[in-house]
C-alpha cells in the first residue's frame, strides 16, 4: 500500500469518524505494510484522532497535530490543526485556536495552499469572536472569505458570508447584514448546502424582520422551511422547525395577526418534550407567547409566561437570554404597577445585560430604572442611559462605517486588483508581444545570416568560376599562340628548308640534301605538334580517332574504352583541349619511350568532372628516380591550371598508368 | 575551237606556285591564274564563273598572310565558300599537311577532288591527279589515302557493335542469323537492317568488295584476329 493510498484513507477518516469498521481495516491492511514506522505514527494519529473525546480531547489531538508536524506530512497537519481548531472553538479555549491558526499559516508558508491561509483567518476570526472582539471577527471573516472566492470555494465563502450576517444583526446593522446574506445565497443556492442555506435564509429573515418587513421576513422563514427536511441530522432538523416556527409567528406577530402567531407558537410548544429536547427553542416560544399575551394585556398571563421562561434559562445558564427575559418581566411588572419586582428585575437585567454586552437591554433597563425611580438616582440613570444611547449610536454608526468600510475597501482592491490583473495581461501580453518579437528577431537575424552565408559562397563560387574561366581563356590563347609558331614554323621555316633542299638537289648535293630532308622533317613534325587546330570543325570524339589514327600500327595497338560515355558537347573546349594534348603527350610518351605494344585509353564522367585513365604495358619507369621529364611536367602544370587532378604510376617492366580527373567547372 | 582547260592556283608563297607551274608545264597547255590570298582566289572564281570559268583550283590549306580585313583565312574557308556558292569547280589540295585530324576534317567535310602533298608530289603526280579530276574522279595520294584507312580501322576497333559483326560473320552461313546475336553496350538486340547497314558502311571504309572480302581486310588490319 502506497503512502498516498494511506494518507488519502486517513483523510477520509476525518469526515467518516464514525466509521470504526473502516477504522479497523485501516490498521489491520497497515500492519502488513513494509514502512512500519511510518505506518505506526500514522495509526497513532489515526487513533488519537478517533478517541479525542471526553477528557482526553485536547491532549490527543494536539499530540495528533504535534505528531502530523514531527513526520511532516502536511496534509495530515492541516487536517489535524483544523480539527483541533474547532474543539477549542467550542469549549472557548483561545490559546488552541492561536496554535492551530500558526501551523495553518506555517502550512501555508510552506506548500502555498491557499485553503489553510483562508482557514487560518477564519479561526482568527473565531478567536476574535470569542474575545468579543466584532469588528475584527467581521474583517478576519472577511478576508478568509475573499480568499475563499480566489479558490472558488462557495461552500465556504456561503459560510463565512453567513457568520459576517450574523455579526451584523448583533450589530444592528440590518441593511448590512440582508446585503451580505444576499450574497451569500448567490455562492449557496446553486450547490444545495442545505444547512448553511437554511441558515442565511433565516438570517435574512431576521434582519428583514427587525427592518419591519414582516411580509418580505415570512417569504424566506418560509423558504427555510420547505428546505429544513432536507437537514440531515433529526436533532437538527428539529430545531430548525422550531425556530422557523418561532420567527414565522414573530412576523405574524409583527402584523399584528396575533392569532395565527399563536396558533403558531403553540403548534412549536405542543412537540414531544419539547423542554428538554429544544430548552432554547422552548424558552422562545414561550417567551413569545408571553409577550403577545402581553400586548393583548393578559398582563398576569404574561407574566407566568415570562416567570417559566427565565426559569428554564436559569437551568440552560443563558444569562443573555436571562437578561432579555428580566427585561420584559420589568416591562410587564411596570405594566402592572408593581414598581418593586420591576425594579428588582430591571437591576437583575441590567447587571446581566451589561456582563453580556448586550447593549440593547442595558438600554432598555437604564430607562425603566429612571422611570422606577425619583430625583437624583433616576437622574443618574438617566443620564447614563443617555450617555450610552449616545456613544453606542456613535459606535453603531462607526462599526457600521467600519463594516463598510471594509467592503469599500475591498471593493477597491477588488477593482484594484482587477486594474493590476488588466495591467498584468496587458504587460504578459506585451512580454508575449516581445518575445514573439525577439523570435522574429532572431528568425530575421538567422535568415539574414544564411542569405549572407549563401551570398558569400555565390560570390566566392562565381569567383572561382570566374577565374576558372581566366584560366581556360588564357590556355586558348596560348593554343593560339602555339598555332601561329606552328604556323611560321611550317610555312616559313620549312618552306625556306625546302627551297635549300631543292637547290641543293640540283647541285648534286645528295647526303647534304638527304641531312637537310631530315631537319625538315623534323620541323614538320614540330610544327604538327604545335597545333591542333579545327577544333571548332570536328567533333572531340572524331579528334581523338584521328589522333589514335596518327600513332595507331599493327605493333602499337590504342583501345579506346567508353568513349561515348562522356557528353563532350556540354565539356569546355579548354578542358578538351587539355585532354587532347595530355593523351597526345602520353601515347607519345608510351610509344617513344616506354615502347608499349598496348595502350588503354578510359574515358568517363561524373556528374562534376571527367576523368581520363591511360595504361600502357611498356618499360615503365622509376617516378621517383627519374625526374619527370619537361612533356609529363608540362602535362601536369597545364592540368593543374584548371584546377584538375594529375596522377601517375608505373612499375618497371609492367607499365604506366596516368589518371585524369579535371573538374567541369572549376571546382 | 577547243579551249584551254583553265587553272587556279592559290598559295601564299611564291616559290610553292613556281613549282607547281612548272609541273603543270610539262602535263599539258593550260590557262593558269595564280594568287597568293583566298579573298583574290574566291573573287577571281566568282567573277569568271558564267565568263572562262575556271575548270580546277589548286589550293593550300594554311596561308601565312592573312591579315585583320582577310575574309577567306586559309584553304578550308576558300573551299568551304566554293561549296556553299555550288561553283562547279575541281578542287584539288595540295598542302604540307599530313595530320590525320586535319586530313580527316578536309576530306569528310569539304571533299576536295585530289589531296596532294608538297613534299611527296612531282609532275607525275600533278598530271595524274589533273587527269583523275577532269574524269570527274578522285585522286588522294597514297599517305593520305593510308591515313585514311588507318583511321577507319581505329574507329571500326573502338566500335563495339562492328566488331562483334566482323567477329560473328564468319560464324554464320547466313546475315540474317546474326539478328538476336549482335547486341547493344545496354543488352538490347540490333535489327537485320541495321546490322546490313553497318556491313555496307565497314565494305566501305575497308575497301572491301564483298562481305568475305571484309572479313580477310579486317583480319589483315588487325581488327579481328
């Protein structure tokens, strides 16, 4: 079992406490479990979770939430803390509340989870309340509901937004309160809550009955009251009934339909045991009985009423009730001329009311005891029944102020806030904006460098290409230079040779002509080799027959391979020409020298260069010995011009093979 | 009256056109012109053509004395522009020029009447070769005329498809049987009527007479063994 499984088992735990069968198959699957320390703290967690009960309920859970902190597993402590948040809520105990609201901020701190920031105000708030501290209460009740309102937690905002109501009935601020529960009811209506939202519902139909809208009070009473089955809980359900009762009778009463408001009263005081189940309840009900015998001027009823009343709240030590009861007992005396009892009460009252801060009935008493009483001592009640008036008005009119304040302010931050999130997206977008900028930026710059890269290799390649092309030119302007030596050569030089040959055979001169026949001769060939002319008139493959022609005989046969693999018209007359002289160089050079009776010529083509191969099967010779003769050295230099690739070897008694590769255009 | 066969002599040196006058002297009684530029030689053909036109024209490939405003600049142009002009007109080369690539691009491009060489030819010659022309034949002296033949045998040699039907001929009592025998560099078979076609063309180039004939020639010049 995985340490998630188990923790989420355990979280189930706390809101199925009940369930011990679960309970126990929770401990018996982790006893199996490897992780047996872990498992063990987690089962006594687990346990003191489940037995704080009784005497033992602080001391366990705090040793729960001490020990969820010591094996930090943080949402065991959030768990734990809020657990033991609420027991000391309910038995009032502030210093547990403080410890628990710093290990929700400490949690908070630590895994940024907003639900315990806005768990930890609201048990501030509950600590305030406790303290009676109600402008503190309502801001810290606030704050955790805005909060709330950031995590969508509508459950909780309803919640918090009910307990800000309340506050604000205890302060007479009405208005305030049926604006708050309004919204309130926005988050719980649509999610069904029945209990928070029975609550508001009644909430609101307080304060709209203390605004004196008994009509618009009865319609939500009577909302609550078609929702209150759907509380789950009999006890409560119970006492939902009653109270709505209650308050629907009050609107009634209000009306001053007392009738039906009885009728309705005594349908509340006729449940099964009603005083013992409900004494809350009960005490109102009767209560309000009491008061509209009161007002009928069944005074002596009303009285009885009230006497039973105050009874029972003695017995529930509710003094705050016990004050309101004194009051309407000193009313109800007063009504009836038995100033003694009403001012033993209205003392009683005050005292109570003044321990309990309720302000009204402090009122309320100081102004039947300066009725009750004379000259200086009703004087003085009065005075500070006026002085109280006067500073709980300014007090009501500051809370009040405060409690708008608030809202103002948040309001503000609100809009605030809503600017700085507008101002946000405005500058996210504006980041956005930038950064698409910068990629495009960077898009450009890289573009651009490519188109750069790219110019400059054009360039550089047209360079080459261009200074290839120098080069050929300047071999066909050298060939041509060749040609006219060969030219004057043939036709000067060996015309003037001939002339003397002629002279000379005339005169009988035979050997001198004989010797002279062979300078001619020679120059002849000289000068044939010099040129290689009608380039332009015969097609290089008809050139190279004819050149093959030239040397061919029986004893030195010249085989030509793959000639028709090259397509010489798309070859540069220059690098033809190159070609032409190397092979007339070569078989030159294998029939004069090497004395071959083979020769091989290959030709063939890639897609960049031609490639030319002759072997021979002559003497060969020593490459490294020899120095390489001027023929193969101006072979070489003029292959060399057009950036061609020259290569030979020979073996000695074996042959030569030259290789030929000259690339098409220049690279 | 019987005229005189006329005669156009074009060389740019001198001493070449005394020769051959000379020569020509102990042939026969001609009408001879001589010239020692193409230009000159072609106009001279062309302003006698419908008036004394002349019958044959002795040429040198090569002249030395061209200059910028030259038009015709050597033999090759001056027969070249006889041909595109159709004069009828023998021509006759007598040159220095024994290469086989020049020799090759004169005789199978502009197919002059005679080819002589400077160094080899006498009266004799000349005579014999004037004769030859006139009977509207031809006359290439012996070098080239080997020349010629070597070079066929080069070019038959590096034919791979005539070389198989030299090879294969004897084999075969019939032509015909040779289709389906004779192949491509790339595999695929040649046609009876391309086969015969290359058989006439080979007759030719060897000088053979017959297909036996070809056989012996090829055998003689090496192309078989």
């Amino acid at each position: 079992m995985s340490k998630h499984q188990l923790f989420k088992r355990l979280k189930r735990l706390f809101f199925t406490k009940t369930n011990t069968l679960f309970f126990l198959l929770f401990i018996s699957i982790s006893v199996f479990s490897q992780n047996k320390d872990l498992d063990i703290s987690i089962d006594s967690i687990a346990f003191y979770v489940k037995n704080a009960k009784g005497a033992h309920k602080f001391s366990y859970l705090k040793r729960a939430v001490l020990l969820s902190e010591e094996l930090k597993i943080d949402s065991l402590l959030k768990q734990t803390s809020i657990e033991y948040a609420k027991q000391s809520y309910f038995t009032k105990d502030t210093l547990g509340l403080t410890f628990s609201t710093n290990k929700l901020l400490k949690h908070f701190q630590l895994k940024k989870d907003s639900f315990s920031l806005a768990k930890a105000y609201h048990l501030e708030a509950l600590n305030h309340k406790l303290k009676n501290n109600l402008d503190s209460t309502f801001y810290y009740f606030h704050k955790s509901k805005n909060i709330s309102i950031v995590l969508k937690d509508s459950v909780e905002i309803g919640r918090r937004l009910l307990s800000m109501a309340i506050i604000q009935v205890k302060e007479l601020d009405f208005l305030g309160c049926e604006i708050t529960t309004i919204e309130g009811l926005k988050y719980i209506e649509p999610n069904k809550n029945y209990r928070t939202l029975i609550s508001l519902y009644q909430t609101l139909g307080n304060a709209l009955g203390h605004l004196n809208k008994p009509q618009e009070a009865r319609s939500y009473y009577l909302k609550a009251k078609k929702i209150a089955k759907f509380n789950t809980v009999k006890h409560r359900r119970e006492k939902n009934y009653l109270n709505l009762l209650s308050n629907i009778g009050m609107t009634y009463k209000d009306e001053g339909n007392f009738k039906k408001a009885v009728s309705l009263f005594k349908e509340g005081l006729n449940s099964d045991s009603l005083e013992i189940k409900h004494p809350e309840q009960y005490q109102a009900l009767l209560g309000n009985v009491s008061s509209i015998y009161f007002i009928q001027g069944k005074i002596e009823k009303a009285i009885e009423g009230y006497k039973i009343v105050l009874k029972s709240r003695i017995k529930t030590k509710n003094r705050y009730t016990q004050s309101i009861s004194h009051s309407f007992l000193t009313e109800a005396y007063l009504k009836n001329k038995e100033y003694a009892l009403a001012k033993k009460h209205a003392n009683k009252g005050l005292e109570l009311a003044k321990k309990t801060r309720n302000n009204q009935r402090v009122l309320e008493n100081l102004k039947f005891l300066s009725q009750l009483t004379k000259g200086e001592t009703a004087k003085k009640y009065l005075e500070e029944y006026i002085k109280l008036s006067d500073s709980l008005f300014t007090r009501e009119r500051n809370l009040k102020n405060q409690f708008a304040k608030v809202r103002y302010e948040t309001e503000k931050k609100n809009k605030e806030n809503v600017g700085l999130k507008q101002q946000n997206q405005r500058n996210e977008l504006q980041i956005k904006a930038e950064k698409q900028y910068k990629i495009i930026g960077w898009l450009v710059a890289g573009v651009g460098f490519l188109i750069i890269v790219f110019g400059v290799n054009i360039a550089s390649n047209r360079r080459k290409k261009l200074l290839f092309e120098a080069k050929l030119l300047q071999v066909e302007v050298r060939e041509k230079e060749r040609q006219e030596i060969a030219k004057s050569l043939h036709d000067e030089v060996a015309g003037d040779i001939r002339m003397l040959h002629l002279k000379l055979a005339k005169t009988n001169q035979i050997k001198e002509a004989d010797s002279l026949n062979i300078i001619k001769e020679n120059v002849r060939n000289l000068s044939h080799q010099l040129s290689s002319e009608s380039f332009d008139k015969v097609v290089f493959k008809d050139q190279i027959i004819n050149l093959v022609s030239d040397f061919f005989e029986p004893k030195f046969k010249i085989k030509v391979n793959e000639i028709d693999k090259v397509n010489w018209q798309e070859i540069n007359n220059a690098i033809k020409r190159t070609l032409f002289l190397s092979l007339r160089e070569t078989i030159q050079n294998a029939k004069k020298h090497a004395v071959a009776k083979n020769i091989i010529l290959s030709f063939s083509e890639t897609k960049k260069a031609v490639l030319l191969e002759v072997s021979d099967n002559g003497k060969g010779f020593n490459i490294g010995e020899k120095k390489n003769g001027i023929g193969l050295k101006n072979m070489k230099e003029r292959i060399e011009e057009i950036n061609g690739i020259f290569s030979i070897e020979s073996q000695l008694e074996k042959g030569t093979t030259i290789k030929i590769e000259i690339p098409k255009n220049g690279n | 009256m019987e005229t005189k066969i006329r005669i156009l002599i074009a060389d740019d040196h001198q001493l070449v056109i005394q020769g051959i006058l000379c020569s020509l002297k102990e042939v026969g009684d001609f009408d001879v012109v001589t010239t020692t530029t193409c230009d000159e030689a072609f106009q001279l053909i062309k302003m006698h053509q419908n008036n004394k036109p002349f019958q044959l024209l002795f040429t040198d490939l090569s002249f030395d004395n061209s200059t910028k405003d030259t038009n015709l600049d050597g033999g090759e142009e001056l027969i070249k522009a006889i041909r595109n002009n159709e004069i009828d007109i023998k021509i006759a080369v007598i040159t220095g020029h024994t290469e086989t690539n020049r020799v090759y691009n004169v005789v199978s491009n502009l197919n002059p009447n005679a080819y002589l060489l400077k160094s080899k030819c006498d009266a004799i010659e000349i005579g014999f070769a004037v004769q030859k022309m006139l009977a509207n034949d031809y006359y290439y002296t012996h070098e080239i005329h080997q020349k010629i033949m070597k070079r066929n045998i080069v070019q038959i040699q590096m034919d791979d498809v005539a070389v198989q039907i030299l090879k294969e001929l004897p084999n075969h009592p019939k032509i015909s049987n040779l289709e389906g025998v004779i192949t491509k560099s790339d595999g695929s078979v040649i046609k009876l009527r391309s086969i015969e076609t290359k058989l006439g063309i080979l007759r030719t180039d060897l000088n053979a007479n017959n297909n036996t004939d070809l056989i012996l020639k090829a055998k003689e010049l090496g192309i078989i063994d």
